[in-house]
C-alpha cells in the first residue's frame, strides 16, 4: 500500500469520545473471552468469579457495552461529542440488524408467548422491519449504534433476568439435539460482544468511512487472533494430553523413551510403544522421495527448458492439477485396485511407498517448475555464450540454482504426505499394534528365477505413525490396559505424530527463509 | 491427447543420426515391454526392465544431450499416464455396481439403503447427502474466515503480524487430518453428546466444524495469491482519490481479485469433499437421510468415510460399490478443480491487461 498514508502529518489528543469508545471495545473483548471461555469450557457456568457467577458477568458486560454505545450515539447526534458520521448507515449493517430483529421478534414470539406460526412470522417481520429501518434512515451515528446498544440490553436483561439461566434447555423437533444454557448463552453472549465491539470501533474512528473502517479491520483482526488461538490451544492441547503417555517408564537422563523405542505388542514388552510406526513412517518416506523426486524433477525439467509452451504443456498442467486435487482416499483405491494385485495380492510396504509418491510427485512438479523458471534468463544466456551445449547448461547451471527451491518444496510436502492416513489405510497396514519393525536394509536377498532380487520386508505389510493413531481409536483397546488406556496411548501417538510433521515443517519453512536470505545476500 | 504427445515426441527427438535415436528406440520399447509385463502381474518383468536400466546406462554414458531429454520426455508422460491409469482402474471396478442398480445407485431414497448382503442394495445417496451437508457446514465456516484471513495477511497486517500468521496458517495446514480428527472424536464429540444431549457420538455440524478448520488454510492461501497478485497501480489510483484503506479494499482489491477468491474457495470445498480420516472417526456410520434435510445434528456417513470404513470387509459388488462412490468423489472434485483452474487462468488474462 501507498506509504502515504503512513505518515503522521497531523497528531491529535485521543479526545474523551475515543476513551469511552475504546473503553467500549476493551469491555467487549473482555466479555468475548470470557465467553469463548465459557463455550469451551475453561470456566463453569455457576462457577463464582469476583463474587459474581460467571454468567452474570455476560450480562453486565452486555448492558454496560449497551448503554455506552447508546451514548456515543446519541452524543454525537446531539452535537455535544463530535464525530464525522455519514447521512446513512448503509444497507449492510441494516441487513445484519434487520436479520438479528426477525429472529429475535420470530423466537420471542414463538417461545416465550408461545404464539401460533401466522402470528409470530409476522411479529418477526415487523420487529426485523422497525430495526432496518431504524439504522437506513437515521444519520449514521444513530443507525449504527441504537439499534446494536438496544440489542445489548436486551442480551444483558434476558441473562441477568434469568429467563435463560443455567438448566434452561430448549428443543424442537426438527433438529436432533437439544441447546442448553451451557453453550447458548456463550454463544449469544460472543455474538453481542462482536456487534458491540464492531459499532464501539465505528465510534472510535468517528463514523464515515475511516469509522467503517476500523470497524471492519477491528473485526477481520479479531477473526485472525481467533484462528490463530484455536490453533495454537490444540497444538499446546494434543501435548498436555500427550505428554504424560509418551514418558511413561521413561529415564530422560539416559535418553530412554520407551514409548519411542519399544514395539507394540509382545510377550517381552514392558511398556508399549510406537517403534513400528515410527520405522514404517520413516521407511516410507524414504521410499517415497526416492520415487517421487527423480520423476518430479524430470517432467519440471523437460516442461520448463525443453517443451514448447502449447497444448503439451496444457495437457500436462491438467493432469498435474488433476492429480494435485484428487482426494487421498482415491489414491488407496487406485492402489488397491492396480498395486496390490501385482504385488502379492495383500498389503505391503512398497505399495504403499508408490501410492504416496503419486501423491507427492504433482507437488514436486509445481514446485520444481516454479524454482526452475524463477532462475534468470541471464543464466542460462551466459552458459550458452560460452558454448555451453543445453543439457549441459541445464546439469550445472539450471538445476544446482532451483535447487533450494525444489528441496524446500520437497521437505513440505513430505510433511504432509507423513500425514496421510487413506492411501497407506487401505494397501498398507494391517495389524493394530505389530510385534515387530520392518527390516528393509538387511532384507535383501538374491533369488534364482525372476525377479532375481527379493526383498521381504517390502512385501509386508507395515505401520505408520497416522495408522497408528486410526487403529488405536477403531479398535478402542489398549495394548497394555493396566499402564494406559486406549485414549491416553491414542494422546501419546498423536503428540508423536505432531512431533514429526511440525519438524518436517519447521525445517521445510526455516530452510526457505536461510536459501531466502543466501539469495538475497 | 496420444496426437500430442506424439507430436512432441516428434517434435524433440533426436535428428542427429548415429546411436542417440536408437537408445530412444531401444529404451522406450523396453520400458513399455516393462509396463505390459507389469500389467499382466508376470514375473519376467524385471527382465525388460533390466534392459531399460542397462540402455540408460549406455545412453548416459555415450550420448547424455539426448539420454538426458529422453528421460525426461518419459517422466512428465509417465505423470499424465498415472492420472489416466487412475480413471480407468476406478471406473473399471466401479461398473459392476453401476450396472447392478443402475441410476437407483444416484437416486433411490427409500429404505433400504445399503445391504452388503442377500437381496444387496446399494444407494449412495445417503453418502451423498453426507458429504454435501458436511461441505456445507464447513464453507459457511472456512470461507467468510478465510477471505478475511487472506485480506489481513496481504493487505492490512503490518509486517511484523504478517511474519507470526503466515507461517501460523502453514501450521495449520500440515497438522495430520488423522488429528484433527482424533481431537473431534476425543473432545468435540463427546462436547455436544454432553453439552447437547444428542443420542449418540457424532453428527454432521461437529464434522464440517472439523473440516472447515481443515479446509481453512487451503482457502487462504489461494485467495492470498490472489489478492497479492492485484496491480499495485490500482490500488494507490483509489488511495490518490481519497479513499479509505477499507474503502479500497472493499471497492477495487476484492472485486478485482474476486475470479482468484472464488476459485479459492472452489479449492476449498474440492479439500473439504476429499476429507476422509475426520469422517471416519467421528461419524456413526448408520446409512440415513436425515429428516428434515436441515438436521444438522443428525450422524450419518460420508462418500469418503464409506470407503475407509468398510474397505476391509468389502469383496464383490460391495467393494464395487466402493469404488463407485470413489468415482462420484474423483469426477466431483476434479471439475472443482479445473473450474477453479480456467477461473485463475482468466484472471491472469484481465490482471495482465490481455483480455
């Protein structure tokens, strides 16, 4: 954006009005929290804070981001706060409002009074009709605060009244389920946080277009900071619960893990773990990149300096987005449908390896086309003054230069193929807590009739750290009940698996950023 | 599609005379010898395969250009060839269910619906329905979200906040769907049988709950390229006029990107319909349509979870039927994608100025 904007040519005293609005806003994120909180259950219902049960404090945040806002707007209207409000408030904030009133009006008149359906259709509708009208006509200092502060007081007088208070359940027999006070009022109480703190921002920025717009950016940020928080609570989560299993019988000061190191199942085993799913996972990566990366690399080469740009390369584009986007789940029935036949008719590793590597390849391509066309013309154009022949360029100059790009890439995607549970479910996996490792290196053997060249271990069937986690929650049972139950191996598995995917992700974005810095260095 | 390849095969061949032409020859007869014998599940196949590795080998050695050119004219063929195989194995163990109960299989709503054995009967319409509530759900949550994600992080995030979401969204994108699902199964099913008083653990809103979180990161970053790829020109025009940041976004930045946004959001629903592990273990597996349709809280079965729930026990027209559902799903999905493809593909046409 045009760093005009940012300077500072003028520097304004945050006057009265901006306090009491920001005070608006920080009231309303405050009760936000408290009631995602709430919702999720950090934070009981009944349960006392400062005195006052919880869900009290929704409805004295409510009726306090209510009347202030109802002052903002009125003040402004009256000309004793100044503001730079628009004629109108427009028709978006009339629709949300309206939308809000018909429900409101149509539930009130249904539940409460228990009206028949005529009746309450059209109470929704003149209730939905008053409130667009009352923020479309008026100025907008008027439009978009009345109607959002009286909905507030509503909100707050409905739970402070008790008429929703904890044992309140509604049903109907439309839906299956049933909503109670546990997760309504929450959910009602974040809703009036939002408008409050949306109209609160428009105050804030004075109304018209720059209060429109830190309404709107206060709001997108707000969704942002949720997104993110719902992320990091179930990383942090999946290893609280984790934890505990993964360091069961463990003896940190020699560096013994069971849980890593142990098998699964077995006569000898002392505490169970996931030593087969991580050797499988690891195998089959490695199987994965040896396939997948040469053919990858090869189609990007010949796309990029050897085709010419026409139908070919369309072709090929759309079998790569094909591909690209088919669901995983189609992968393993291809594979169980063309591979397993062909590969001793039962499930085995290298089966799996060949149907993750038509996983990854579309992703190697798209990556290794974009590494090979962002090195510069001028390289290619400085090897051939030099005589340098076109394959040769293409070895040494071309290739060495996309480098980076192709391994970052290919380090992404084998994290997420390491995830991938569908393909390696239906032509890999089989038994649930396997009593042994898969022994590729020292399986190879020589055979007198073809193929000459056998590998047993290959044509097994194996583990991996996703199936792993599948088969502990479809089978429901532990492997050692009396150390952990089924849910708590299943935590442990999870944080493992966490462990490996955000590394591979970790090292895949941190190697972007270090080739990132060499290039621009 | 073989005219083209063909054609370029034609096109990049080796015209110089001598040994290069007749390792193309040798090598790409081998090879091919290789995949026949493969197809036919005979043990000889290493033994074409041998003489491909061994002509390689020669090839390197001898006339590297054109070797080099060569193998990788295979590969990128050998890319198109796998997605062809795809199609052709899927609808070829799908037609003896298609033809068994003919287009009930589409449209048979009445009970019953799924009998694997006896008088069998398959309808995938209940699967169907599954699968397009459960999308439903998770747009309504993964689109408005993401849209605005994407606008924070390339239009309004300082660069400091642009550091801490991109790489947050990543994250979100390489978390296992296996643990997403695990989380629903251990925390959010057994939230709403609690909190909800359903009769049973699982119902569709708490799976398109989990697959729009899912299908979240796929729309922001698609809808991010597309915002970014917006002319720096157009935007400081409506800035120089006056108008707010908000304004311009709103205004000139969105509309202007809109082709890219949906075709984002066209990605999106392709990775929610494909989402399977989530499905699996979270729903309750009953072949039902739900009644009344809007029953977000019934728990049925997806096209995605069938498939990974009775793989193992299917054989004959059920497994059939499997690959039926298989095939609804690919068709689905690939024409999402295309649709989202030639939709990119206008806009770099109208962005660049050529349209």
């Amino acid at each position: 954006m045009s760093q005009a904007t940012e300077s500072v040519f003028v520097g304004d005293d945050t006057t009265g009005f901006e306090r009491v609005a920001a005070g608006v806003v920080g009231v309303g994120i405050v009760t936000f929290l408290l009631a995602a909180a709430g919702l999720l259950q950090f934070v009981a219902l009944g349960q006392s804070v400062l005195g006052t049960p919880v869900y009290d404090l929704f409805g004295y945040g409510l009726v306090a981001m209510g009347v202030a806002t109802a002052g903002l707007g009125i003040g402004t209207r009256a000309g004793v706060l100044s503001a730079d409000p628009d004629d109108a408030a427009g028709i978006l904030p009339g629709t949300i409002f309206g939308a809000i009133g018909f429900a409101t009006g149509g539930l009130v008149a249904s539940q409460t009074f228990g009206l028949g359906t005529p009746v309450w259709i059209a109470a929704a509708l003149s209730l939905g009709g008053a409130v667009f009208a009352l923020t479309v006509f008026p100025r907008e200092d008027v439009g978009s605060t009345i109607p959002a502060a009286s909905f507030l007081v509503f909100l707050g007088g409905v739970v402070l009244g008790d008429v929703i208070a904890v044992g309140w359940a509604w049903t109907t027999p439309a839906l299956t389920g049933t909503f109670t006070a546990e997760v309504v009022l929450p959910l009602l109480t974040v809703m009036g946080s939002l408008i409050g703190v949306w109209s609160a921002a428009k105050a804030y920025g004075g109304f018209g277009p720059s209060g429109r717009q830190a309404g709107a950016f206060l709001l997108i940020g707000l969704s942002v900071f949720g997104i993110l928080s719902v992320l990091v609570i179930l990383v942090v989560f999946v290893f609280i619960k984790g934890l505990p299993t993964v360091l069961t019988g463990a003896d940190l000061a020699q560096l013994e893990i069971p849980f890593i190191m142990n098998v699964s199942a077995g006569l000898y085993v002392t505490v169970p773990g996931v030593l087969p799913a991580i050797l499988g996972t690891i195998w089959l990566v490695v199987g994965t990149v040896v396939i997948a990366v040469p053919i990858g690399v090869g189609a990007a080469v010949f796309l990029t300096e050897y085709a010419e740009q026409g139908r070919f390369t369309q072709v090929v584009e759309l079998a790569t987005n094909g591909l690209w986007s088919t669901p995983s789940v189609v992968f393993g029935l291809f594979g169980l449908a063309f591979l397993v036949p062909r590969l001793g008719n039962a499930p085995s590793l290298l089966a799996g390896q060949i149907v993750l590597s038509f996983m990854l390849l579309p992703l190697v391509i798209i990556t290794s086309r974009e590494s090979i066309k962002s090195v510069p013309d001028e390289y290619r154009d400085a090897s051939a003054a030099l005589g340098v022949s076109r394959w040769e360029t293409i070895k040494s100059v071309v290739l060495p230069a996309a480098m980076p790009g192709i391994i970052t890439g290919v380090i992404l995607g084998v994290g997420r193929i390491a995830g991938e549970t569908a393909p390696i479910l239906l032509v890999m996996t089989r038994s649930v807590f396997p009593f042994g490792t898969p022994n590729v290196l020292s399986g190879f053997r020589f055979t007198t009739s073809p193929p000459f060249i056998a590998n047993d271990a290959l044509l097994q069937s194996a583990s991996a750290l996703p199936y792993q986690l599948y088969a502990t929650i479809t089978a429901g049972q532990s492997p050692r009940p009396e150390l952990f139950t089924a849910r708590e191996f299943g935590w442990g598995t999870a944080m493992i698996l966490l462990v490996v995917v955000l590394g591979l992700y970790a090292i895949g974005v941190l190697s972007r950023i270090y080739f990132r810095r060499k290039l621009n260095a | 599609m073989l005219g083209t390849i063909g054609a370029t095969i034609r096109e990049n061949a080796p015209v110089d005379a001598g040994d290069a032409g007749h390792i193309w020859v040798v090598g790409g007869l081998s090879l091919a010898l290789a995949f026949a014998l493969f197809f036919v599940g005979s043990r000889f196949t290493v033994l074409p395969l041998a003489a491909f590795v061994v002509t390689v080998g020669y090839g390197w050695y001898a006339h590297q250009a054109g070797t080099a050119k060569g193998l990788t004219l295979l590969t990128t063929v050998f890319a198109v060839l796998i997605l062809v195989l795809i199609v052709v194995f899927l609808v070829a163990r799908s037609i003896p269910a298609f033809s068994y109960m003919g287009i009930d299989i589409l449209t048979k709503t009445s009970k019953p619906f799924w009998n694997t054995s006896g008088e069998e009967v398959y309808s995938l319409v209940p699967m169907i329905v599954g699968t397009l509530t459960t999308t439903a759900i998770a747009m309504v949550f993964a689109a408005p979200l993401g849209v605005a994600s994407a606008l924070f992080i390339s239009e309004i995030a300082p660069d400091w906040a642009r550091e801490i979401v991109k790489p947050g969204v990543e994250l979100m994108a390489g978390i296992p769907s296996i643990v997403y699902g695990f989380i629903g199964f251990a925390i959010i099913n057994e939230f709403m049988y609690s909190e909800m008083r359903l009769p049973g653990f699982g119902s569709y809103i708490a799976v398109g709950l989990v697959i729009g979180i899912m299908a979240l990161p796929t729309v922001v970053s698609v809808a991010e390229d597309a915002l970014a790829a917006v002319p720096e020109s157009m935007k400081s025009g409506s800035l120089a006029m006056g108008a707010t940041d908000w304004q311009t976004m709103k205004n000139v930045t969105v509309p202007a990107a809109f082709s890219g946004v949906s075709a984002a959001v066209l990605l999106g629903v392709g990775r929610a319909i494909g989402e399977t592990m989530a499905a699996t273990v979270m729903l309750g597996h009953t072949k039902l349509i739900p009644d009344p349709l809007y029953d977000v809280f019934a728990n049925g079965e997806t096209l995605t979870s069938v498939i990974a729930f009775e793989y193992g026990n299917a054989s004959g027209l059920h497994m059939s039927a499997l690959f039926a559902a298989g095939v609804i799903l690919f068709v689905t999905v690939l024409f999402l994608s295309i649709g989202s493809l030639l939709i990119e593909r206008r806009m770099e046409r109208k962005l660049g100025g050529k349209a």
